[in-house]
C-alpha cells in the first residue's frame, strides 16, 4: 500500500470515527410484558397499562380465599413490568392453603430495540445489560421432598438474542431452578452464563422458608455492522412457580416490578467509536461477533 492511500485510508477512519461518536443511542422498539395464573380451574391472564408514563405493567392477584403471598400480610400474585428506557422487572409470590391439586403463577418482561448503521462504513455496535442477582425462594408447611412428585419449583430464565436480518440468535442465557422442600430440595443451573448462588433461610421461618441469592450479571454483546446493517436486540425475563397445593408456595424474581429505578434489568443497544487501526483490516471483521461478561456479587 502506497503512502498515499494509507493517508487517504488513515483519514477516512478517523471521520467515520468522529460520525460514529455523533450516532444516536438504541431506539427500543417495543416491550411486553404478561402474568398468568394457571390451576385446576382454568387460567387468568391479566395483562394492565400502562401503570406509569412509559411502563407495561402486568399483574394477576391469587385471591384470598385460595391462598396468601409467603409473609402472611396480603394475596400472592405474579407481576411483570417494562419500559421504554430499557429496563424491565419480574416477579411472583405466592403459598397456598386451599389444597388445590396445583397452582402455577407466571411473570414475562420482553424487551426489543435496534439500530442501524447510518456511518457510511464499517462500524462496531454493542448491547450492554445489567442483571440485577435473581432469587428463588421455596415455602413449605407439609414437608416436601424434591422426589415428591407434583413438587414445589420456583424457575427463572433470562436471555439475550440479536437479529441481524436472518432471525434471532441467543448469545446470552442464565437459568436457575429450585425444587423440593424442607425435607430435601436440589438446586440446578443453566445456560451459557450459569451464576453462583448464596443460600439463605428467611429469619421469621428459618424451617420452613429458604432459598437462594444469584450473583448479579454486567456484560456486553459486541460485534460489526456493515454500512446499512441493522442489528435487533431482544432481551426477555421470565420466573415461574409450581407448587402442588395445601400448605406449599415459594417466590421468584429478577428486579422489582413497582420500582424499576432500583435494581431493575437495564440494556442499551449503541454505535461505538472504532479505533483508526481497525478500519485498516477492512470488511473482514464484518459479521464478528464477541461477547464479554463480567459477574458482579449481589
């Protein structure tokens, strides 16, 4: 290469630079959120927004007379909450005593925003999330075992996809599963990204209400855009609970559905400056994916 054209390749780098640095964050797309309870009777999905300016917020209640959420002070409910800035929460809680042959309660949280490259050249994008530590907890008056079967199982999965124009690709997934009681319970987890935990019992029923504290997850999607290419990230929460009845419930939960301000999962879809040594390798990074995570104790 001539001194000339790396002058001229050197150059156009560093504007692409500059425009990059000018680009305009993520665009969320769209956001969903649901909570369903299933039992013997039938299901009740009762999806509301929204609750705040810029919010979906779902929510189904387990009505008094079918059982109580697992500190005696209300209903159970499963609750799902998104808004438009990139943040999401979910959420379920509940113990029954009214010996139903099973009881199920689940809560979603979708979240979708892409971006386009508008740089006239090569330019690297990245999806940044932060997972706030999800819990699953177990509540047990009967004295189940994790071989019972039906059994208590409180659930959650959290994923990552990108669509680059061909359909989506999951990069990301962590999935935790509690099952069992206060005879014996197993905990297994899941994915490409599986997190640590941190048992804990809860102080006013330490025999009979348990569970675990998940690490916390802060990493980033990276990769290339060609000039023109748009990339989708989508990003869902779900937590589920099964418990089969009299006097047995439990919780889950990845962030607070009502305060999405403290502790929610957040993410956010950017062009990013490119350093002018990249642009030297041309069109062969197009299409390069990575991922980078970084655990963060709760």
């Amino acid at each position: 290469m001539s001194i000339k054209s790396l002058m001229v390749t050197v150059c156009a780098g560093i504007f692409s630079i500059i425009t990059l640095a000018m680009q305009p964050a993520f665009a969320l797309s769209s956001f969903e959120t649901n909570a369903t309870r299933d039992t013997a009777s039938g299901t009740d999905s009762d999806p509301q927004g929204p609750a705040t300016t810029g919010s979906l917020f779902s929510e189904v209640l387990v009505p008094p007379s079918d059982g109580t959420d697992i500190i005696f002070s209300g209903q159970g409910y499963a609750r799902g909450t998104a808004n438009d800035t990139g943040a999401g929460a979910v959420d379920i809680n509940g113990a029954f005593f009214s010996g139903n042959l099973s009881n199920s309660l689940t809560a979603t949280a979708t979240l979708t925003s892409d971006i386009t490259n508008n740089t006239g050249g090569l330019a690297a994008f990245a999806y940044d999330f932060i997972l706030p530590g999800p819990t699953l907890t177990i509540s047990d008056f009967a004295g189940v075992s994790d071989t019972d079967v039906p059994t208590i199982r409180a659930f959650f999965d959290f994923r990552v996809s990108l669509d680059f124009g061909s359909g989506f690709l999951t990069f990301v997934v962590s999935q935790g599963e509690l099952k069992g009681g206060i005879v014996s319970h197993t905990l297994g987890t899941a994915g490409t990204d599986p997190l640590s935990s941190t048992f804990f019992t809860n102080s006013t029923f330490p025999d009979n209400v348990f569970g675990y504290q998940f690490d916390s997850l802060d990493g980033a999607v990276t990769g290339f855009l060609d000039n023109g290419q748009t990339v989708t990230a989508k990003s869902s929460l779900f937590v589920s609970l099964d418990a089969p009845g009299f006097e047995t419930g439990g919780a889950a939960s990845i962030g607070d559905p009502l305060d999405l301000t403290s502790g929610a999962f957040s993410g956010s879809l950017s062009i990013i400056p490119v350093p002018a040594a990249v642009w030297l390798f041309g069109s062969g990074l197009i299409g390069l994916i990575g991922l980078a995570r970084r655990k963060v104790r709760s």
